[in-house]
C-alpha cells in the first residue's frame, strides 16, 4: 500500500495484525492477544462502561503483551529453558501460590538436564530473591511505556503496567490489592487468563478458572460477568476468526497517519530488539546505515520512508526464536540453524497481517537473501532483488558485524569492510557497498538528520557499544 492511503487506516487494524508478533513472543498460539481483546470488550459492554473508558482498554488488551521481550533473555538464562515454553507455562500455573509456583519451576528448568543441574537451577532462582517481581517489573513497565510512545492514553498504559497485579494482594510486579488495581488493569488480568484456557480446552475451561481464582486472582464481580456470557455460544464461536473491527468504540476510532505509523515501527523495532542483549538497537542502527546509504544512492524521500520502516521491522520474526539460540555463546547446531533461517519468513507473514506495514513484507523478508541465491528463507537470485533489498542487506550484515554477538566480539570498521568486500559482487550489491565506503571515508555524505546518531552508528569505528 503506498503512503498516501495510510492515512485512512484504523490503528487498531495496524496494532492487532502486529500483535501476532507479541503472542509469538509469549509462547501463545496467534490470535492470542485479539481474542483476549474481544473477552476484554465484551466484559466491558456488560459492565457498560462508557466509550472513552472502552477505547483506552481497547489498546491496552491489543498491546498488553507489548514489553514482552524485555523479560526474555533473563527467563531464558535463569531457568536454562527455551523463553517461548516457560512463559507459555507459567501463563497456565497459579504463580501466586508458593506450592504451585515451586512446581512450576521445578517442571520448568533445565529439561532434559541432569537431576543435579535442574536441582542447580532451582537454587539459582532461589537465591535470585524476588525473580517474578523483577522480571514482571520489566515487563509491564516496557509495554507500559510503548503504550505512550505510541500516543496512547495513560489509562492504557496504566492498565498494561498492573496487568499482573491479583484482587488478593498476590500478584506482581507491586501487590496492589482489591479496587487499588484500575479496573481497567482488573479487566486485562481475567481476558487474558480466560482466553487462554478457552484456547486450551474450551468455555468451560475458561469459566471455571475463573470462579476458582474469583476473589484471589480475579475482581469477584468481573468473574460473575464472565460467568453470565458463558451461555453465549454466538460471541465465544466469534473468537475462533478474532476479528476486532466491530470492538472499536466507532466514536473513538483512531486513524494510523503517517507520523503514527513511524512511531509504531520504531516501538515495535524496540521490542524486537529487547529480546537479546546482543541485539540492542540493531533495527535502529540497522535503520540509520541504509537510510545513509539511499541518501549517498540519491533516492527520493518517498522511497527512504518505506526504507526506514522495512528497517526497523526487518527482524520482528526474530521474536518467535527462543533466546537459548539468539543469546548461545557456542556454535548453532543444524537444527538451532534451521529455526534461525526461519525468522524473516515469521517477519514477513507477521508484517503481511498488518496494514501500514503489509507491502514492507517483501523488504523485510528479504535482508539475508543473496544475489547468487546462496541467502534465505527463499534463495531467489538478484533479478527479484530490489534495490531497497540490496540496500537493507549490506546495511544488516555491517551493523551485525560491528556489534558484539555472544560468539564474537565487535569488529572494527576496516574489519567488517574487508568481510562484506570479500561478497561482492556476488553475493552483495557492488554499488551499495561502494557507496558504503563513501560514507565511512566521507562524513559530510551524512544526512544532516541522523547527525545526531551517527557516531553511535555509521561513523563509529569501533563498532556500536552494547
């Protein structure tokens, strides 16, 4: 879709097809977020709250898992497990309780790992002292502040902070208790939980999870109006397309325009990015060399725009791989490989899902494709390369290559010159690597606008600092 029709889309349109990109972070099935907003809006037109309260849970239920990411690598590491699996998990167990929470990790670490190693874990999260409180601190403070960045309400993001936060005082990350929770927060907490029982097993299922949590996890008079939607067979049928179009207050529709879809890539480049140490700020700097380098090629600005955008969201796939492959210190085996190869192809079907960003797919998908058809996930040749490809490419291999990986240390400029020198013309565009050399000799070949990034990124050197 070209620009000039961005500017009748509905941002709801645009934030659920990404949100595709936060249930995979989760470990959830897609979907997951959409039909946790269509259970949040229906109990919020059985409460019959107002439409100005409706449209600020509206973005939270969308966004609620929006700082998923910032809590990845450090589950990852601290139980020795695959990130996806134990928030998946843990999503399923009565966290709050210390018996249930015991066996959760005790289920959940090191599988496949020796007694002793698992035990080992174990003692680790014991000693990490209050692991859920920080790890759902960073969490639902993340999203909280994505909600704002992208011109939100303070209402939502006040919702996504206490999305945690349990009726009885229990729960995370600041035990808030009864009516101190918002009850927009109180809202989000029960979709969620429901939502994800009826994908397991159904309404049932759903319904009675929360009559045994009313009073501990749940507002015990939300719990009853779950209860008295249970007999509504048409709205629970709905969710299986999870279309939330029709929950929008028509009143409070919000159009995604131009400046919103920037914001909306740089936030989403953010939470890509938060996944991995090892990563922070790749689709940001990534960003900033290809939008030097279509300056130094001359392009239009119409064209840099649609650059910036498949830049910042090239690796949004990298958020359904496990962070035991993103943050491994050691070589990938065949099959951590094989996952790695999928992430543009998760990219570009997440991106297909969302107006605004749905013609970027292409772009995205392609940046460790090659000339020679030696790239993935498709091994097309250069005659389907376009240059905003070609260009993308040289600019995600020089910023990888210049950043610290867990296996490697940065390399310096000249070193990550003569790597990427070494694939051309072959395998990278001769042209955009020449004019890559420009830059790197040139200052002035700079547009003035990423003046104030550029020692961070392009000119630096020494490579960007983690």
């Amino acid at each position: 879709m070209g620009a000039e029709g961005h500017g009748h889309i509905a941002l709801s349109e645009v934030v659920a097809g990404l949100s595709y990109a936060l249930d995979l972070t989760e470990g959830e099935p897609p979907g997951h977020a959409v039909r946790t907003c269509m259970i949040g809006m229906r109990l919020a037109g059985e409460l019959g709250l107002d439409e100005a309260t409706r449209s600020h849970l509206f973005y939270a239920l969308l966004l609620k898992d929006a700082g998923c990411s910032a809590n990845s690598a450090r589950m990852a590491a601290l139980f020795g497990a695959d990130d996806h699996a134990a928030k998946r998990s843990s999503k399923r167990a009565n966290w709050s309780r210390a018996f249930p929470a015991f066996v959760w990790a005790a289920r959940t670490v090191a599988p496949g790992g020796s007694l002793r190693a698992r035990a080992g874990r174990l003692l680790a999260i014991k000693h990490e002292g209050e692991v859920t409180r920080s790890l759902m601190q960073a969490r639902c403070d993340r999203g909280a502040e994505i909600a704002l960045k992208l011109g939100l309400s303070s209402e939502t993001a006040e919702a996504i902070r206490t999305l945690d936060e349990h009726w009885d005082g229990g729960g995370q990350p600041r035990g808030l208790h009864g009516r101190d929770i918002p009850l927009l927060g109180r809202i989000l907490c029960l979709a969620q939980t429901a939502e994800i029982f009826f994908a397991d097993a159904g309404v049932e299922a759903a319904v009675q999870v929360a009559r045994r949590r009313s009073g501990r996890w749940f507002d015990p008079q939300l719990a009853d109006v779950l209860q008295d939607v249970r007999s509504d067979a048409g709205f629970w049928a709905s969710l299986i397309d999870g279309d939330v179009g029709a929950w929008e207050p028509e009143d409070r529709l919000v159009l995604a325009d131009e400046q919103r879809l920037d914001s909306i890539a740089e936030a989403f480049a953010g939470v890509v990015d938060a996944k991995s140490p090892w990563t922070y700020r790749h689709s940001d700097r990534t960003s900033v060399i290809a939008l030097s380098l279509a300056a130094a090629l001359e392009w239009e600005q119409d064209a840099m725009g649609e650059l910036r955008r498949g830049a910042l969201l090239h690796d949004v796939g990298k958020l359904g791989i496990s962070n035991r492959i993103l943050d491994k210190p050691a070589s990938l085996t065949e099959d951590e490989f094989a996952q790695v190869r999928k992430h543009p192809l998760i990219g570009e079907r997440i991106l297909e899902r969302s107006p605004g960003f749905a013609a970027l797919a292409p772009l995205a998908g392609a940046h460790h494709e090659r000339l020679d058809g030696g790239g993935y996930p498709h091994g097309v040749t250069g005659e389907r390369l376009t240059m905003p490809m070609r260009v993308l490419a040289v600019a995600d291999v020089y910023e990888a290559l210049t950043s610290e990986r867990p296996y490697r240390p940065a390399l310096p400029s000249e070193r990550a010159l003569e790597v990427l020198r070494s694939e051309v013309p072959d395998q990278l565009d001769g042209d955009v690597f020449a004019a890559l050399e420009r830059l790197l000799a040139d200052h002035t070949g700079v547009p003035p606008e990423l003046d104030a990034v550029r020692a961070e990124t392009v000119l630096d050197r020494r490579g960007p600092a983690l």
